[in-house]
C-alpha cells in the first residue's frame, strides 16, 4: 500500500519484505475494499493491491440564490461530498472518500447576473485511487467470453485478453461452463472468482478510469474460487 503523491510514483517507498502494514493503512485498505465491494485481503496479506493517495484539490460549483444564508458552507460541503465520492477525476483518479473540508477554504462567489446563481470554488482534502501501469493487484471476474474475461478492482475495471494468459490456458475456453480451464483442468476462470493479475496498460478520462491486464506472468493467475 502506497500512500504518497501520484507526481513522485517514481520515488515511492514501497513496504519491505515481511513488514507488517501500519495500523493507517490497514483500516484504508479494509474501508475502501468494503465500500467499493471489491476483494477483501486476508488480515496478514501484503496490501499492494491498489495505490492510494491523499491530495487536496478544488472544485467548482453553481450555487442557487435559495442556499444563500447562514448555512451555505454546509450546504456547499454537502454538495462536494455528493458529486465527487465515487466519481473519477481523470488522471487524478477515483474519489474514495473527501475528508476535510475547512470553512476557510469555501471562497466567497461571484453572483451572475443573468441566472442569479454564485459560482462558488471549495478547497478539499480526499483520499484517491490512482492505478498505474505494471502494478500487481487482486480482482474479481465479473465477465467471462471468448475473448477473455473482465474483473473489478473496487471501481476499476480491467479486461484480461486471451492472449494475455498462459499457454495453458489460451485455447481453454470452455463455452457451456461460461469458463477459461486449462490443459491439465487444474485451473478454472469464471465469474466471482479471483485472480492476480498484472496492468498492462491505464486507460484515464472522465467519467471513467479502464485497464488491461496480464495474468501471464509467475506468481499470476488464479487465487480463489470466491465461493
């Protein structure tokens, strides 16, 4: 688990082998894996899975003339919470959670006299999900075809091609059981379970954050049934 600037990924410090994750960073891990519905790690596992940051960014809004009063910040601090959480802000990433909000940072508006609304720009503080290429991560199937098969990563979305699996695997497609097997019928692909898997390549725009990725490599592929 990574908790740093996205800008200065280069210059990240990974945990060391066998180092235990820090109390912090075990609780955002479970949070975000419970609140996205995606794949809980065991207590004792290496939570290297998705890359987390905090940041602190503005947003801008329109506010209208019924919202002006003694309780327009908390209105404005509802509003951020509302339309950022969950939501993909491009090359920034997913939105987990904002977690601060300072009065002080809630910048008096500008009234447009054609509409009557105030343009309104707020400074806060959030927590996101920012994946990159190459990282190791765990993933739930949700969709198996002939092509490969899609997983989920809380709210990132990765497409496994059948050219990205093991030799083993790439002609297993098994049609009726709606599952990738392999030669020997020790591994079976289908939907809710999970697989680890490399990211090839980050797809950012935004409404949305894609991948594709790669179980081909060692110490990739199956996990867990999910059952």
């Amino acid at each position: 688990l990574y908790l740093s600037d996205p800008l200065r990924h280069r210059h990240r410090e990974p945990l060391r082998p066998g180092e235990p994750l820090r109390q912090p960073e075990r609780r955002l891990c479970v949070f975000f894996f419970r609140l996205r519905g995606g794949v809980l790690p065991a207590p004792s596992a290496r939570c290297a899975m998705v890359f987390f940051y905090k940041t602190d960014l503005s947003y801008k809004l329109h506010l209208h003339p019924r919202y002006f009063g003694p309780n327009m910040k908390d209105h404005i601090k509802a509003e951020l919470m509302k339309n950022l959480e969950g939501k993909s802000l491009g090359r920034h990433g997913y939105v987990i959670c904002i977690i601060e909000i300072k009065d002080d940072d809630v910048w008096t508006g500008v009234v447009d006299y054609d509409t009557g609304f105030a343009a309104v720009e707020a400074r806060y503080s959030a927590i996101l999900l920012r994946p990159f290429k190459n990282e190791v991560l765990d993933a739930r199937v949700t969709l198996v075809n002939e092509l490969g098969f899609y997983t989920e990563a809380g709210p990132l979305t990765i497409f496994v091609s059948r050219h990205a699996m093991p030799p083993d695997v790439q002609d297993g497609f098994d049609r009726d059981g709606e599952a990738w097997i392999s030669e020997d019928k020790e591994i079976e692909i289908r939907q809710k379970c999970v697989v680890r898997l490399r990211l090839l390549g980050v797809m950012c725009d935004t409404k949305q954050i894609t991948a594709v990725g790669s179980i081909k490599d060692d110490y990739l592929g199956l996990i867990s049934m999910g059952y």
